[in-house]
C-alpha cells in the first residue's frame, strides 16, 4: 500500500464568490472520483442487466431473502473498504462523491420511515474518509419514481416520474432532511448533491426546459437549510447537469453548481481524441458553454462527472494500449482546462468490472469467472447503454426494424420526445433493450447463484476487495499528478 494521506483534517467549507474556502479562507479545490455500483448500482459496473432493483429482485427469487441479502451487504462492504479509503488517499485526491439509491433509506410500501441501515451503509463509508482526511459529497442518484430517463436513476422506466407527483418530490426532500439532521456540523462532508442528472420536460416560461426542477431545488435548499444551515449545496444543472438556462438569475446562496463534462471522443465512436488544435478547442468550448451559468453569476464550478472509457488490454492487446493511451491524452487535455480556472472535479469512476474505473475486478476472480459469459451475452445483444462496445452483432435485427418504425413517424415528430440530445433510435433503444430486453435476460445472471453457499457467495463479493481488484496505473499516475497541481 502507498504511504498514507499527507492532506490536513477536513474542516468545514463554505462559498466564497467562486471558490469553495476553509474556515480560514484558503481555497480547496476538490478533486476525486465518484464510488458508483456500490450503494446505487449500474448495470455496467457491476455486470448485471437492466436496473438495480430489478437485479435485487431476480436474485432474491433465486437465492432466496437472506441469501441475497448477505450477498448485496458483502458485495457493498468490499466495494469501498479501509483499504480503498488509504489508496485513495494515498494519490493525494481529497474527495470521494457517494452515490447513493433511495431504496436505502425508504420503503415505496411504508414511505413514512425512514431506515436506520440506509445511514449504517453511509455512516461507514464517511468514517473510513474522516480516517483518511477524505471530503465527502453525498449524492442522491436515485429518488422516487426516477429524476431523469436513465438506467441510473433505477425506475425501471422511460419516463422520469418524480417530476410527475408531488409525493414523489416531497419523499426525497424527506430524505435529505432526515441527512442534514444526520450530518449537521459534520465537518467530513464537504456537501450535499441532491439530486444527479435531473431530465424534466417541463418548459419555463422562457421556453427552457427544467422548470420543475428549479422549483424543487428552491423546496429542497429552505429544507435543507432549516436543519443544516452550513454544508454546501452541490447543484446539478437539468437535462443530465448540461443545461442552466431555466435558472434563476440569482444563484442560491453558499451552493456549488455542477456540470458533467463527458467528451464522446472519450468513447468507442469513429472521431477519437489525436490532440489535435481543432479537437482541443472542441473540447474547450463544450466545457464553456456547460460553465456559462457558473461564469455569468460568478459561483464555483465542481466538475460532477467526467472521464473515458477503456479497452479491454487483457482481451484486446496492443490495439486496446494504443486506444487507451489516447484515452489518457483526452483526460490529461480535460483536466488541464479544469486547472486553469479552479474547478473542482469527481471523475467517474472508482471501481467496476474494466470498463472504466480506477480499479476494476480480477478477470480471474471468481466473481468474474462466473458472470463471463453472461456479460458476453449482454455485450453482444447491446444491453448497456454504457458498457456496450459494439452493436453490429444484433444490427441486422435492429435496424430494419427501428426504420420500420422510423418510418410511421411523420419527420417532424421524429426529434419531438425529450430529451432532445437523444435520437429516434436512442429512444426505441432504450425501451426495447434497456428496459425490456434487459429484465428477461436479467434472469440469466440471477440463475448462476443458484445454490451457492454463503461461502461461495462471500468469496464472489470479496472479488470487489482493492486486494483483488487490478489498478488502471495509467488512470490513477495522470489522477494523482493533477493532485499535486494547483
């Protein structure tokens, strides 16, 4: 293990003008990665297909209640443990994002309660980083009905609902009311994001869509606030934290607003990061116009999600060294934009299966040995949204189909349906395999516990543990060199 954190007790941070400040005024500038999969679940970081919950359910049915239930405690304690807090800590980043599911904390059959083992899961994970002098910022992934139309906000669903009912909206101010009486005063914390990639439809009078949005932040800050008056408000811009023109003029006070910044140059697509002028001022510019709200009203920027993914060495060789090394050059390019003014950052991410964590699992771990072939399988019916390298292999049943379809919808309507950066096919993708497709094959991978002991079972989720985990040096050497740059 690397030698242990060299960064001070965390203290207290407030707002000033555009920098996030200690108590004694000096600038800290966050930088850190987000530990999804572990207490809000992605299909593609931990293997499954389709939504957490439906996940949980399938294994539940074949394991049966406490089985499973042992399964998820373990796989989450090995997810994020001392050892990960002190390597983290070791490459001189101060700040771990926890995302984290609702699900945790309320019961959708008895919403009124809240559950105490919701806040043993967080309780630890922010304890490990007050040992490490790790910041933490809370972020609620995942709220009733879902916030945004992604696999991510696990509704199970196409359609964002919490911006549908009241009752929904009104359970997750619950929540962080019941968090900021939690972690009032609580000096770890950096702050609270209270909602991820918030996507409403609902149009301002203005024309600018996020109009509940607003109106739910403004609900949650005076909520937030009457208990907790001190932690910072990390806010997520609408239409997945790329969009502030339904704003209001006057930003909330002490509050960070945050966008996500991910380059497609960074992804398995034809035009990939060479270095050259025209690609850095792409990039430059798309930042820009994500920050010009921040800019404009003069508050600090955190960066709440960003990075590349990357290709499998161990199955791809020196093709997948020579994609990835362009991978680390488009990061590099990324975080030096950032340095220039002082954003605050959370790479996404720090641990999963290889696709693009900071630390992945042993391909020859067990857990992996077992969900191989099911991954494959997922992989090559182009499940994932975000783990899916190519799609060629099920085109020939797609295509004809989706222009089948394409071809009922007068053009005029084809880009109608919000969000609007998501095309026709985007659309019908994410109904028919994300959702649909996904739940039934979801099955497969849930049949592979079968009758697996708790001996077995805790030997699939200690495959998680950093010990048995590989490192991404690539990734975390270029991390940890930002660390050190102000």
């Amino acid at each position: 293990m690397a030698a242990a954190s060299s960064s001070p007790p965390c203290t207290m941070l407030r707002v000033d003008g555009t920098r996030i400040v200690n108590p004694a005024g000096e600038t800290v500038i966050l930088k850190g990665a987000g530990v999804g999969g572990m207490l809000n679940m992605e299909n593609f970081i931990t293997g499954y297909s389709g939504h957490e919950h439906e996940h949980r359910a399938q294994l539940t049915e074949v394991l049966g209640e406490e089985k499973a239930t042992f399964f998820f405690d373990r796989l989450i304690h090995h997810f994020f443990a001392e050892a990960d807090a002190e390597y983290f800590a070791s490459l001189g980043l101060n700040c771990i994002r926890i995302p984290f599911n609702y699900r945790h904390f309320i019961d959708d059959l008895n919403p009124d309660v809240i559950n105490e083992k919701g806040f043993k899961l967080l309780d630890r994970c922010v304890d490990l980083c007050a040992k490490n002098n790790l910041y933490v910022i809370l972020d609620m992934h995942a709220v009733p009905g879902g916030q945004n139309q992604d696999w991510h906000s696990d509704s199970g669903l196409t359609r964002a609902l919490f911006w549908d009912f009241k009752d929904h909206q009104d359970r997750a101010i619950q929540l962080w009311e019941a968090i900021a009486k939690r972690y009032k005063g609580n000096p770890v914390i950096a702050g609270y994001n209270p909602l991820n990639e918030p996507a409403d439809p609902n149009k301002t009078a203005s024309g600018h869509y996020g109009a509940r949005v607003v109106q739910w932040y403004e609900r949650a800050e005076k909520a937030i606030r009457a208990i907790d008056p001190d932690h910072i408000l990390f806010i997520d811009g609408n239409t997945y934290a790329m969009d502030f023109r339904a704003f209001p003029d006057k930003p909330l006070p002490n509050t960070v607003y945050a966008c996500h910044d991910y380059s497609m140059m960074g992804f398995p697509v034809p035009e990939q990061f060479e270095g050259t002028q025209d690609q850095k001022d792409k990039l430059r510019s798309s930042f820009e116009r994500k920050v010009q709200f921040m800019r404009e009203k003069n508050v600090p920027i955190w960066n709440g999600e960003f990075g590349p993914v990357y290709q499998n060495e161990h199955k791809d060789g020196a093709e997948a060294v020579k994609t990835n090394a362009k991978r680390f050059a488009l990061l590099e390019e990324q975080l030096e934009i950032y340095r220039e003014t002082g954003v605050s950052w959370s790479i996404w991410l720090y641990k999963d299966i290889g696709y693009q964590g900071m630390l992945y699992v042993d391909p020859d771990s067990a857990y992996m040995k077992l969900i191989k072939g099911f991954v494959e399988k997922k992989q090559a019916l182009g499940l994932d949204f975000w783990g899916v390298v190519n799609k060629d292999g099920v085109k020939h049943l797609y295509e004809p189909f989706l222009q089948g379809l394409k071809d009922m919808v007068l053009p005029k309507y084809q880009e109608a349906k919000y969000p609007k950066i998501w095309t026709f096919e985007r659309q019908f993708e994410r109904v028919v395999r994300e959702c649909l497709l996904s739940e039934y094959v979801g099955w497969e991978m849930a049949e592979l516990f079968r009758g697996k002991t708790e001996e077995e079972l805790e030997e699939l989720a200690a495959s998680f543990s950093l010990e048995k985990c590989k490192m991404r040096d690539g990734l975390n050497k270029i991390l940890a060199e930002d660390a050190t740059k102000k």
